[in-house]
C-alpha cells in the first residue's frame, strides 16, 4: 500500500495540472467576466486568497531562515577564507550565466526575426522607472538598521549582517556557544516549518494556477505568438542545455539526477513567480535533496535570488529584438553587444527593486535608443513568462549552488545521488508523545521557578 501513495513533487504536479485545466475552462467559457459570481467568488475569492495565503507563508520563512542560516553555515565554516572563495564563485558563475543567456536569446531571436513587419498596438502605456545607481546598491548592502532590513525583505543587507554577525561570534569564542547552539536548533526549526507550509502546496499550486490562466487566457498568446515562442524556446534551451552543460562542466554531477530533484523548488517558483518566495524550498531542496552543505547554501541560495537573473536577461534579449524589429530599428553588432552588457550589470544593479524585469529592460531600451512605450505590447502576456523564467532562475541558484558546493569539497554525493534523499513524508507530521511531555514539563517548572 505504501508504494501506491503520490508524492509530494506528483500532488503538486497534478495540482498543476488541474489548475490548469479549471483555469481554461473558466476563460474560455467566458466564466471570468467582471462581476460574474465566479470571477468575484472564486477567481478573485477563493483561488486568490488560497494563493496569496500561501506566497505570505513562504515569504514569512525567508527573513529568519536566511538568517539563522547564515550564521550556521559562517560558523560552521571551519575555514573563514572560504567564505570569501564561496563568495567569489558564485558571484562569477551568476555572472557568467547571465551573460552567457542573454547572449543566447538575442541569437535565437535575430535568428527568427520575430516582430518583422508586425503593426501591433497596444493600449498600454507603460512608464519608465528609474533604478538606483549601482553606487547606491553597494551603499545599501550595509544596513543603516538591520531590522529594518529584515522588515521589508532586503536581501544584501541581511545577508550582510548575518555574516557579519557570525563571523563577530567566532571572535566572540567560547562564550558565544549558547548563541551557535542556539541559531542551529532555530535553523532547523525553520527548516521543519517549511515542511509544514509545503504539505499544502498541491491545493495552493492549484489555486495560483487556476486564477492566473483564468485570467490570461490564450488569446494574449495567440497574437504574440511569434514573441512567446521563442521566448519559451529561449527559456527551454538555457535551462536544459546551457545549465546542464555548466553543471556537468564545473562539477562533473549528473544533470538527469539535477533536473529531476529540482523538479519541486521549479514549480514552486512558476506558482509564485518570486525567487525571493522561492527561497525556502530552493534551500531544502539543494541540502536536504542534492546534499549541499549549508554553509555554502545558506549564501548562495539568497545570494542568487536577489542577483541571478538568468531568465530576466532572456527576456530582455527577446523583448529587444522583438521591440527594434516591430519598430523597425536596426540595433547591429554594437547594440547587441551593449544590451548584453547593460543587462548583466543591471542585475546587479537593481537588485531587490519590485518589478526589476520591467525596470532592467526600460533602462537596456533606453540606452539602445528603443520606445520604452513598445513594453506596453508585451506586458500582457509578462506574468505568465514571468512564471516561467523566474523557475529558470532558481534552477540557476541551485546549479551555482552545487557548483560551488563541490568545488569547496562541501557536499554530500551519496544524498545527490540518492534519489530518495530529503523527500517530503505526505503521511501527516509525529509528534513524539515523550517529547511533547517532557517539553510540557520543562515549561510548566520554569513556570513554577517564576
């Protein structure tokens, strides 16, 4: 019997799938109109409370997973150097990988001529915003107040701190063991809440799905279908081809045991369309499932969610040549060469600013001398390719990550090879009635010592 039950990666997928198939229905059975009992207390009642319940429960376990995390894997280290060898190759293979997709995008979709002799309109009239100078960005790293850093999510700042906290412990010495002991059972309380918060993910996935194509549709598709295609290609090629072949490259790992174990920390990020939300499951699945330690993951993981951006610099590279060829403006070799570099130091520089895709490609459309109106004909259909490279952007986090981890000597091949490691038990959660009275008893003393 225990072999027939789903697992958990199975139930999302179904999930999936369903909302999917319920989300169509409801669109292309004219369900979804404005005011309608459905669109009002289903589309925009049930589906899109479920769904936001779910992103707020895993945005609300980053800030202290991230933390205590962090001050684990600083103090845990064993050599304060590789910090700094950690840092370095991660921030080159981001880098590099999102040089190395933009670059790809612009080829496939030159290659396509997409956007040739297209008299598209759009309604839409999309307003540029500035992005902070990078000389801010590294300004900000440092935070004025870590808490409040840790309030609004901001990712280099936090990060910041907490290594700078654990390094300050190691200092600290001996007297700071109680501290070390106890960030690690906090980490792994955390860690355990976001097992919890992933049993309910098929219904959440569902819901998220379901709501976002009720509302897209295909029509969108349909008239940008040129524009969507190669993009998804695009996607699709970098994320089963170049990755793989950098995984295989720098680490020499299997890219079939990769692709197949990163499967859930995927879909996760195509529901919520947030590397940031993501971040929780992305941790567990490359310690728990892929064996890497967290001393490297608990840096690389948040550290490519705010400055990977791999899917993002596809986007923008199809979106150039789709906007220049539908206005009919000849870029050249030049222009191609400064969209790319534009995009690479651009995601650097806009790291952690709400809505960085479109902000990036206004400031690369405006360097190339491109309309930053032509973003108003594709904002329709940008949610849902938003879904799609921000899973391609976690699977980059996850490939740096074991990358990193393998060259510092701090995995474990057995858990990556094992395809059973860190799954998630469907079969509800133990609690251990010993445990529960012996914890009950410590608290009801130091109650009675109050």
């Amino acid at each position: 019997m225990e072999n027939t039950k789903m697992s958990l990666t199975v139930k999302v997928l179904v999930g999936m799938a369903l909302g999917i198939i319920v989300g169509l229905i409801i669109n292309l059975g004219g369900l979804n109109a404005p005011g309608s009992f459905i669109n009002d207390n289903i589309v925009n009642g049930l589906f899109h409370v479920v769904g936001k319940m779910f992103i707020n429960a895993l945005k609300m376990l980053v800030v202290p997973l991230v933390f205590f995390s962090l001050i684990c894997g600083v103090c845990g280290i064993g050599d304060i150097k590789m910090l700094g060898r950690v840092g370095g190759k991660s921030f080159a293979l981001y880098m590099m990988t999102t040089a190395i997709a933009i670059a790809t995008a612009i080829l496939i979709a030159a290659s396509f001529g997409i956007g040739k002799g297209m008299e598209q309109t759009s309604d839409v009239v999309f307003a540029g915003k500035d992005s902070p100078p990078l000389t801010q960005v590294l300004i900000d790293i440092i935070p004025q107040n870590p808490f409040h850093a840790m309030a609004n999510g901001d990712m280099l700042p936090l990060i910041f701190f907490s290594i700078l906290l654990g390094i300050s412990m190691l200092l600290v010495g001996r007297k700071a063991k109680g501290f070390v002991e106890g960030a690690e059972v906090a980490n792994e309380i955390m860690m355990k809440m976001v097992t919890i918060v992933m049993s309910v993910a098929p219904y959440a996935v569902f819901a998220l799905i379901a709501k976002s194509i009720a509302e897209l549709g295909l029509d969108l598709l349909v008239s940008l279908t040129g524009y969507v295609l190669v993009l998804v290609g695009s996607l699709m090629i970098h994320l089963f081809v170049t990755l793989m072949i950098v995984l295989k490259v720098f680490s020499g790992l299997s890219p079939a045991v990769f692709l197949k174990k990163i499967r859930n920390a995927q879909i996760f990020a195509f529901s919520t369309a947030s590397s940031n939300a993501t971040i929780p499951v992305t941790m567990r699945t490359v310690t728990e499932r892929m064996g890497v330690n967290n001393s490297v993951a608990s840096f690389s993981v948040p550290f490519g969610a705010t400055i990977n951006m791999d899917g993002t610099a596809i986007m923008q590279g199809v979106a150039t040549v789709f906007i220049a060829n539908v206005y009919g403006v000849d870029l050249g070799i030049t222009g191609y060469l400064t969209v790319i570099l534009m995009s690479v130091l651009a995601s650097i520089g806009t790291a952690g600013v709400p809505g960085v895709g479109l902000i990036m490609l206004s400031m690369v459309f405006t360097q190339v001398g491109l309309p930053i109106e032509g973003i108003g004909l594709i904002l329709g259909v940008d949610r849902l390719m938003d879904m799609i490279r921000t899973a391609v952007n976690v699977s980059g986090d996850a490939v740096v990550s074991s990358i990193v981890a393998k060259s510092e000597g701090k995995m474990d091949l057995a858990t990556y090879n094992d395809p059973d490691a860190g799954t998630v038990s469907t079969d509800g959660f133990h609690i251990d009635e010993t445990v529960e009275k012996e914890l009950a008893d410590t608290v009801q003393q130091t109650h009675n010592q109050a």
